[in-house]
C-alpha cells in the first residue's frame, strides 16, 4: 500500500496537505511548518518516503487501544501507525488532533480543513472521523504482511514562486493584449475581403 502526502499549502506554523491512498483522495492532513533546521515539537516530517509500522508500547497506544477496543470491539486497535527512520525524528504518528498545536511533529488526519490564512496554527476538522475511515485500511494491510509506505512531497519548491510571466506562463493581462490584437487584426482583414466581394 502506498500512502501520499500533498502538501499544497505552507503557513508560518503549519502545513496543509491532502492524502492519498493507493492514488485515491482519503482526507486532510496537517503538521507543523517546514523548517530548514529542525526544532523539537516544532517541524514538519521531511520530505521523503518512509514505511510504516505498528508502535505497540508508549502511552498514546495504550490510550487508543483502549478507546477504540471499547468503541469497536478487541482488537480493532493493533498499534499506533508510526513512520520508521524519518532522519532526525523518533516516534513520529499518524494520529487524530485539530491543530498543529496536537502533533509535536506527528501526522494529523481530518475530514475538513481550514485555510491557514484564517489560522496560523491550521485546523482540521472531524479528525476522529477521519482516522476512524483510514485506520482500519492500513490496519488490515499491515496485518497481511504488506508493506506500507508514505510519501511526503511539496506541490511546488516555496522558493521558485513567482508571479511573473515565463516562456510557458502568461499572465491575464497578457492573454487579454494579445486576444484583443487577433480580433482588431480578424476585424481588418473581415473588412478587406468585405470590400474585394463587393
């Protein structure tokens, strides 16, 4: 199974990006913001791919085992998805939170998202949800020996933007210009061949 991560949207203290399942929209995610240098509780997983597996100790599994056992039945919960040798991070999670403020650097799934011109640390909603649908789908993968994988990429390099015009990009203004010169142009040659019909 392989798992991706759009990130398509870079705020001052947090990430917004959707994920993919096998090339299948699934939901949003959210994490803290991009650094070149990483602070503890404070940076987003770098880009790469990276396997996951089930973390079946620490205090987050064994909160989650019992409210979901209790919610699901035994057994639903079989470990917390944790990404293996992201460098620099240790025990980084794909859980449920609202806002950057509940990742401390670990992967956060909701059914809606906030733009993070409206808040600086983001906001996704429906997070339980969210997880709720994606969890059982990697559970079960994992439980059949697959491999799973996650990929986090950037929609574009945040230093290459710009709002300026290229060889392969016109900007409005631009399209408009030349629109206007073709139909001044069909316009003069509709009266020249008018005049040479009559």
């Amino acid at each position: 199974m392989k798992l991706d991560v759009l990130r398509f949207q870079f705020g001052s203290d947090a990430t917004n990006s959707l994920l993919f399942i096998d090339q299948k929209f699934e939901c949003y995610g959210l994490e803290d913001e991009i650094r070149d240098k990483k602070v503890m509780h404070e940076t987003a997983i770098p880009k790469g791919e990276y396997e996951i597996k089930f973390r079946t100790v620490g205090g987050f599994h064994t909160r989650e085992k019992a409210r979901y056992d209790k919610k699901f039945g035994a057994g639903w919960h079989a470990g917390m998805l944790e990404l293996q040798d992201v460098p620099g991070f240790q025990f980084i999670l794909i859980h449920t939170g609202n806002s950057d403020e509940n990742s401390s650097g670990c992967y956060l799934l909701g059914s809606t998202q906030q733009d993070l011109d409206l808040s600086k640390d983001g906001f996704i909603g429906s997070s339980r949800l969210a997880y709720e649908s994606f969890y059982p789908k990697v559970r079960d993968s994992l439980l059949n020996g697959e491999k799973v994988t996650m990929e986090f990429k950037d929609v574009y390099d945040q230093k290459e933007l710009s709002n300026k015009s290229t060889e392969d990009v016109m900007l409005t203004g631009m399209v408009d210009a030349k629109m206007d010169k073709m139909l001044s142009e069909i316009k003069a040659i509709k009266s020249i061949i008018s005049k040479k019909i009559v």
